[in-house]
C-alpha cells in the first residue's frame, strides 16, 4: 500500500515537473501562483470552518479608571518552608528572595507603581490608566505569577547558597479592581496590618516554644483569647522583648516603589580640535528601592504622590 501511494506521488511530481518545463517564464509563474491563490483560498476555509470555538473565550478585560491589584500567596508554603528548614518566627533569606522576585516583576512590567510583601505573599499594583495586555485579567495575572515564580527559582541561590531547592515553589493569584484613590490606600493598609497581627502572633508563638520550652500545641493554647496588648507584655516580662525594637522588615513588610537616583558614571568622550578626555556624566534613572515603613500614616504618601493618580472630576 505504501509502494503504491509512493509511486502515485512520483508520477504526479513527474507530470507537474513536465508540464512546468513546458511552459514559458510567465506560463510557470502564473501556473504558480494559481496554485498559492489556490492553496490559500483552502486554508483560509479551514481556519474559518473553525475559528467559531473563540465564541467560548470570555472577556475579562478589567474596567477602566481602576488599579489593577495582582496579589500572589505561595501554594502549601507551610510544608514548603519545613522540607526548607526556614528559620522561625521569620527567615530573612525567604523574604529576601520573595523581594529580589517581586523586584524582578516591576522591573519586566514597569506600569506596576507599588508592590507590598509579607511572609509568603505580594501584591503588585497597576497604575489606573495602564493598558499592558489590553487589562486583561487573565494575562496580567499569569504574567505576574509566572514571572515571579521563576525568579524565586532563579534567584535561590543567591540567598540559600548552595541548600538545594527541593521542590519547586508555586504562587497562587488573584486581581482585584480598585476605583479609587482611598479604595487602594485601604486595601494596602489591611495588608499591612495583616502582617502586623501575624507577626506578633508569630514572634510570641515562637519564644514560647524555643525559649520557653513549651510545645506547639501548649504554645497556641496559651495564646488564645489573647490580646495584642497580652502579647506583648508576655514577650516583655517573660523573654526580655521588646516588639517595637523588632525589625522593620518583620512588622511593617516590603514596599517597593520606583525612585529616580542619580548616578555618576565616566565616558571616554572626543571633542571638537581636542584629544579624547574622560568625561564625568551624571543621569538620572529610576529604580525600584525597598523600603519598610507605615502605609497607614500620611508621610509615606506625601513622599511618593506619583503613586496615586488624580481622581476624575465630573
């Protein structure tokens, strides 16, 4: 069966080569383009007969005038960071690293104005009027999670050197539309509060179990029903601890916002009727810098106003 499809293909390759040769310069380039116009009619037929099935795509282009929050939580992290030996209540190289990858997403999508970060989550905010991916939900998201996902593989060891990763990290995602400038601050005030309430539950949580010789399970039940004043006094009066002299970085979280630095740099420059000299350039360029202080307050706000857009007036 297949020696005869084989010589039917010959003979008709054979015919078109004769009957090709036969013709004159423009009979052979009209033959052939009859055959591309040919050839193009049929798949265009094809393409059309089954591009119906782009009717199930649904929109999900996000409205206008309202910032596009992308916030990315890591997947089962509780078992990761034990398979990881993290240091408790917080490893400085996990949120060094969950900051070098959030660092690399602003600087692949620079329409992303601030991102704020705390243990195992980040979120990143879009400026209002940004159109990358034409808003579209599904590829802002992916593209965040993707980005940040292979930059925490990317980068692991350059902050837990040569310990193997194990097992490869996920992040989940979300995005969420924010309509105005109050609306966004808020939201960035309750993750930042957020992180508050966990941290101290964390550091108590853990002095009680490293210094204080209790067990998860006696550790927990000691903490429940208390306050975050009770927390406090217990790390006080029993540990030696004051929580405010904690480190930033632990109580308030990761901001990063772009600012613009000045930097100095030296060219080796020809000028006119002279010998090339070296020349001292200074330039201005943005970076995206860490910082960990109050969202809730007024001050940061008013130190980076280029965060938040004008409000539309009717």
């Amino acid at each position: 069966m297949n020696g005869l499809y084989t010589n039917q293909l010959l003979g008709s390759s054979l015919m078109l080569t004769r009957r090709l040769s036969g013709l004159g310069a423009g009979g052979r380039t009209w033959f052939v383009s009859s055959i591309s116009r040919s050839f193009t009619r049929s798949s265009i037929m094809a393409k059309s007969k089954f591009e119906y099935v782009r009717s199930f795509e649904t929109d999900d282009t996000c409205l206008r005038n309202c910032y596009i929050v992308v916030r990315l939580d890591g997947r089962n992290f509780h078992r990761f960071s034990e398979q990881h030996a993290f240091t408790k209540p917080n490893d400085d190289r996990a949120l060094g690293l969950m900051t070098r990858s959030a660092r690399s997403v602003m600087e692949e999508l620079e329409d992303i104005v601030i991102a704020y970060g705390q243990s195992d989550e980040f979120s990143f905010v879009f400026k209002r009027s940004s159109t990358w991916f034409k808003r579209r939900a599904s590829k802002l998201m992916t593209h965040v999670a993707s980005q940040f996902s292979s930059s925490y593989v990317f980068y692991w060891k350059e902050f837990f050197g040569e310990q193997p990763l194990l097992c490869p990290p996920s992040f989940d995602g979300r995005v969420v539309l924010y309509p105005s400038n109050r609306n966004l601050r808020d939201y960035l005030c309750w993750r930042q509060a957020d992180c508050h309430i966990n941290n101290l539950y964390n550091t108590v949580f853990w002095a009680l179990v490293q210094k204080g010789g209790l067990t998860t399970a006696q550790a927990d039940d000691r903490l429940k029903g208390t306050l975050a004043s009770d927390k406090n006094e217990i790390l006080f009066s029993e540990f030696d601890i004051n929580y405010n002299n904690e480190s930033a970085v632990h109580r308030k979280g990761t901001s990063l916002v772009w600012e613009k630095k000045d930097e100095t740099v030296t060219k080796r420059m020809k000028l006119p009727n002279a010998e090339e000299k070296e020349v001292r350039v200074t330039r201005s360029r943005r970076r995206v810098e860490a910082l960990h202080c109050d969202l809730i307050g007024e001050q940061f706000w008013e130190e980076h106003p280029d965060i938040l857009e004008e409000e539309e007036t009717c």
